[in-house]
C-alpha cells in the first residue's frame, strides 16, 4: 500500500472515531455524572444510617431471652442476664 493510501486511512479511522466519540460523550458525560451524585448520595445516607442505629436510633434491641431462648426485650428477659446495649456506650 503506497503511504498516501495509509496515511488517507490512518487519518479517516481517526477522524471517524473522533466523530462517533464527540457524539456520544455528551449523553455520556450525563450518565456518568448522574451516577455519581447517586453514589455520593447514597454513600452519605448509608453514613448518617449507620451514625443514628450505632447513637440508639435503629429497632428495639433484643437483649434477652425467653424460656424457648428466643431474643426479647431486656423487660421480658427470663434466662441469664441480658446483653450489653450496642452503640457508643458500650463497655
């Protein structure tokens, strides 16, 4: 293949790709950004979850148990002592 030929080529697959590229990569860069906020949004949600359940703020916790050795509230605990509560004051 004589050089023009290649170098005809080697600058239209350029000149392709960059067209397809310069297309697509608005809709792109839009995904991508909305997928990042999603992420950071959700990795706070997923912090501040995690700070309010470690303060007390989660269920109410089954420290004890039953006759059956089911898990109940420390109230209607029956065997054994109940557990330490989970969270920022524990021992």
């Amino acid at each position: 293949m004589p050089n023009g030929a290649r170098i005809v080529s080697m600058f239209g697959f350029l000149f392709g790709i960059l067209g397809i590229n310069l297309l697509i990569l608005p809709k792109y860069g839009a995904v991508e950004f909305y997928l990042t906020v999603f992420k950071v949004i959700s990795i706070i949600g997923i912090i501040i979850a995690a700070v309010a359940v470690a303060a007390g703020g989660g269920p109410t916790a089954l420290l004890g148990t039953d006759e059956n050795y089911n898990p109940v509230p420390c109230a209607l605990n029956q065997i054994g002592h109940c557990l330490s509560p989970p969270g920022f004051g524990c021992n």
